[in-house]
C-alpha cells in the first residue's frame, strides 16, 4: 500500500557541496479515522493527561481489548482464523519516549473492565520459549497478555543456539497449539490466545536485531509503532477515576458481547471496500528489511478491522472499521519506513549503505570501509555486503588509479536516494528519528563478529 502523504511527508535535502540527496524522513502523522469509536474516545480522553505518544497509547488499548476478548470471535482469511489478536511493538525514538506510560494508562481502562485478567492474566515479560508455554499450559483461562518492557532481551535469547523462543512465538501469533521440547520432556499448550505487547528504543532495536528476526518472519508478525515523548506535564496528568471506571464498563459490556460471536464478516459494502485495500497491500513490496517487517500487512489491516468491529460491540466488519485499520497501518507503515528505511537484512551492506548516504559522491575505498567497521568484518564478508548493494542498485564499484595500486572505491548509486521510500541517514533530531551512534555502529560489528 503506498505511503499516504498525510501518514509520513518525505523531504528531500541537497547539501551543499555533495553529488547526492540526502533523505530526511519526518515523523508519521496518526490519521483522524484511527481515533474511531470507543478506542478514539478513550484515546482522546487520556491524551491530555499523559505524556505518552497517542498511536503507542491507541495500539496498546486495541491489543489490550482484544487480549481480554479471547480467540472466539476471528475473521477468516485462506482457511487461517484471525481474531483480535494485535503484537504491538512500541519503538521509543530515546529512552525517555515513555514507551511504559502508554501501557500504566492502557492497564486502568483493562483493570477497570476485568480487575481479574489484569491480575492473573498479565505476564510481565519472558525469558524463553518453554516459559511462555508454562504461562498458558494448565490453565483453565488460555488468554495471556505479555508486556515485554526491554524487548532487547527477546531478541538476544531468540538469538542463543538451540533456543525455541522465535518458534513459540510465530506460533503464538499465528494462534492454537504452543509445543516445546526440552530436556524435562514436551510442554504442550491448546488453543491458547497469546497477545505480546513489546517496548524497544530504536538504536537497540537495529544492534540487536539478527537478520533472521525479520526474514525468518518473526518481526513482521508485530505492528512496529515508532513513539515519542508526546508533551512534557510537570505536575502529572489528573485523569479522573470516574471517566476511566465509565471507560472499564464500556469496555467489559463490549468484551461480553464480543465473546458470544463467532465468525466475522464484512458487510457488503465492507467486502468492496476490502477488495480494493486488499489489492493496495499487495502492490506495496519496497524489498530489503523493510519489505520483510512489513509483509504480513494484509493479516495486520484485517486483525485490526476485527479489533475496531468488536470495539464498536458488532459482529459485522463495516466499511469504517476497515479505514479505521488502514489508518493506524499507514502509521505503522510509516513507522517502519523511518526505522528501517533502504535496509537490505544485511548489516555490513547496511553500515556502508548509511555511510555512503552522508559522505555523497566521495564514497568509501577499502581503508575507509575497515576504519568503519572497527576492522571486525572479513574481507569475504564485506565483499558479499558489496554484492547485496549493487544487486539492489544502492551502490556501484568502481577502481580508481593511484601511484601505487589502483584502489576500489565503493559510492552511491545515483538513483539510490530516490529510489528508496526512507532510509536512516541524517534524520532531523527535532523531527524524525535520530541517525544510529557509533556506540551503535559498535554493537552493530560485534554482532557481525559472533555470528
């Protein structure tokens, strides 16, 4: 689905004195038609009173109802049930985003409505497959909502030899049976309805991320939502009790009915309207990291409609259910854009990818590229990273003749800057995510190293 003007604005920055563009990306705008219904209500009741960024704060509510709804009413799509069962991943743009705010306010609509699941059904994150199987595995009551507040940690266990934790959760997602091996035998989970709610910083989102956590399909199974600090409030927010406890009815009376229905449909109007969504999404294949984060767009559009639909207390997908859904995409859409911009899943091309996009026309010769990479990488190594560039069209090698012996030099490609949607080089702090440190470009490398 191509990028609405309205959800990210793009700009292009000439430098003086380089050959090529520069690509600054400003931050996603949260279209109106998200704030529908009880969601937008209970969003536009909060937001004066908190600091949290409104789409993390929207995202967590959705994820939140559909949590407390359970597995039974789903949409279908090619034989796959998809319920209310949205993963989302709040991507704070510095430490101080108040990624945790978002959920302190989600968490006393959701207490309000069920004191109990808040209590019983929370789990305040995990640290492996079989524990996750645990949570659900014996009990009566298959909900669980995770709330992973340094999802950093998911992914350097995911990353450990012989570590079931990716598994366990695409199986979550996916929903049903959650089954483990280990030593102490076969943990075995049914019809279980896992919603995982995770918090990141972007710098540690990209040091850590192994490139099998977007191309194996683990991170595009969470709508990636990129949050900051909202405004600044002194004296704190004064959210009254009473508003929150009339949001916790409204809530649990929509969580009931939900619970009575089955299957959901879309309305015929819906059904048209769907079709040409449909199409849109499957049009919108920009390649690279970005490509893979995104490519359960269709799934996440349709869980979303499903969560709206329920909000509203219907059992019919209607037309404004599913622009509502399309909105908050288009947010994440943007969302992901910004964060992985041109990314190719490989992280040497990608350091010498984000390099090449601030030197301009000068490019990079062997000396410069192993100055950059702290000297960690092979020579095999870099020249596959390289490859992947030029395969993409990102980047061109050339030699150059010198006294002594030619030298290769490595630049960007002319048509790179315009043909990319975002990339992460030189963002605007004031208005767009801030460009990786070398403290990142660090960790970046010793990953590289271990694997």
């Amino acid at each position: 689905m191509p990028v609405d003007i309205a959800a990210v604005r793009e700009r292009v920055i000439e430098p003086e004195g380089e050959e090529s563009p520069r690509l600054t990306v400003a931050w996603p705008v949260l279209g109106a038609a998200a704030r529908h219904g009880l969601a937008g209500e209970m969003l536009s009741a909060i937001e004066p009173h908190t600091e949290a960024d409104p789409a993390a704060l929207l995202v967590t509510l959705l994820s939140s109802f559909g949590a407390l709804v359970g597995s039974g009413p789903h949409a279908l799509a090619d034989g796959a049930e998809h319920p209310a069962r949205v993963w989302p991943l709040i991507v704070g743009d510095t430490s101080k985003a108040r990624k945790g705010t978002t959920w302190q306010q989600a968490r006393r609509v959701l207490s309000a409505a069920d004191k109990g699941f808040t209590e019983d059904r929370v789990l305040a994150g995990f640290g492996s497959g079989e524990a996750l199987v645990d949570a659900v595995a014996g009990e009566q009551d298959r909900r669980l909502l995770v709330l992973e507040s340094e999802y950093g940690r998911v992914l350097a266990v995911s990353k450990r030899e012989g570590s079931t934790l990716a598994t366990l959760l695409r199986q979550a997602w996916d929903g049903g049976r959650l089954q483990v091996r280990s030593r102490a035998g076969t943990a075995v989970a049914d019809h279980t309805h896992v919603v995982v709610i995770g918090h990141i910083t972007r710098a540690e989102l990209l040091a850590k991320m192994a490139e099998s956590d977007a191309l194996g399909g683990s991170l595009n199974r969470f709508v990636v939502v990129a949050a900051r600090r909202s405004k600044l409030l002194p004296a704190g927010g004064n959210l009254d009790d009473r508003v929150v406890e009339d949001f916790g009815r409204k809530v649990a009376l929509v969580a009931m009915q939900a619970r009575k229905v089955g299957l959901v449909r879309r309305t015929p109007e819906a059904e048209s309207h769907w079709a040409g969504v449909y199409e849109g999404l499957a049009d919108d294949d920009p390649g690279g990291l970005l490509g893979a984060v995104i490519a359960r767009d269709a799934a996440q559009v349709l869980r979303l409609s499903v969560t709206y639909a329920l909000l509203d207390g219907s059992n019919r997908i209607e037309v404004a259910h599913i622009q509502a859904a399309q909105a908050l995409w288009a947010y994440a859409r943007a969302s992901a854009s910004a964060i992985f911009g041109a990314a190719t899943g490989d992280k040497i091309a990608d350091l010498l990818l984000a390099e090449l996009q601030t030197r301009g026309g000068n490019g990079l010769d062997g000396t410069a590229i192993r100055d950059l990479l702290g000297r960690h990488a092979r020579k095999e190594r870099i020249d596959q990273a390289i490859a992947t560039l030029e395969k993409r069209g990102l980047a061109t090698k050339a030699t150059k003749a010198t006294q002594g012996r030619p030298k290769t030099v490595v630049r960007l490609a002319t048509k790179a800057t315009k043909a990319t949607k975002a990339t992460k080089a030189t963002l605007d702090a004031s208005d767009g995510l801030p460009p990786l440190d070398d403290a990142d470009i660090e960790r970046w490398a010793a990953d590289e190293e271990e694997m």
